[in-house]
C-alpha cells in the first residue's frame, strides 16, 4: 500500500489462499480485522500488489530432504576417502616387503 517504488514482495502461504477469512490485528494489536480471500485478492489488485503463494508445508519437506541426501553424500564421500586411504597404506605396506 505505501510502496510505491513496488519493492516489498508479497509471499503469501498456500493455507492462507485455502482459507475462506483471515484474521489479524490492523497496525495495532487491540482489536481484530476480518477478511474473506476473495476481498484480500480484491485489495491487492487494486492496490497492484502480485501475491507469489508458497506450499511452505512442501518447502520445509523438500528443504528437509535435500539436507538428508547431502548429509548422506557427504558420509559418502567419508566414507570413500577412508577406503582409498586404507587401499594405499595396504599398498604402501606391500610395497615395503
């Protein structure tokens, strides 16, 4: 509303745009506003905002699954440096003989 240069990004959570009203303090947390979607869509249009919705549900999953996957390619990784250390000290050790 006051951004006029259009550079606050609106990042809206799937489960809001699913719900039929929200509910939140105006500027002040002494009382309580309550809007339907479709009247929240309105405003926005015409106040010329672009909401992006996020499934943050579903980011917090895939954010989640791709920290398992790196922490297993990394205890991967490990886990073949200490095998190829292992080969060459046998190495070295029948070299020695």
């Amino acid at each position: 509303m006051n951004d006029k240069t259009n550079e606050v990004k609106l990042i809206v959570d799937k489960k809001v745009f699913e719900a039929k009203t929200i509910i939140f303090p105006p500027m002040q947390n002494n009382a309580h506003t309550e809007i339907s979607i479709e009247d929240l869509k309105k405003f926005l249009k015409t106040i010329g905002k672009v909401e992006t919705v996020v499934d943050f549900e579903q980011l917090k999953k895939d954010i989640e699954n791709e920290a398992k996957e790196e922490s297993k390619s990394e205890a991967g990784k490990k886990k073949e440096g200490k095998v190829k250390k292992e080969k060459k000290g046998k190495e070295a050790a029948l070299e020695e003989e």
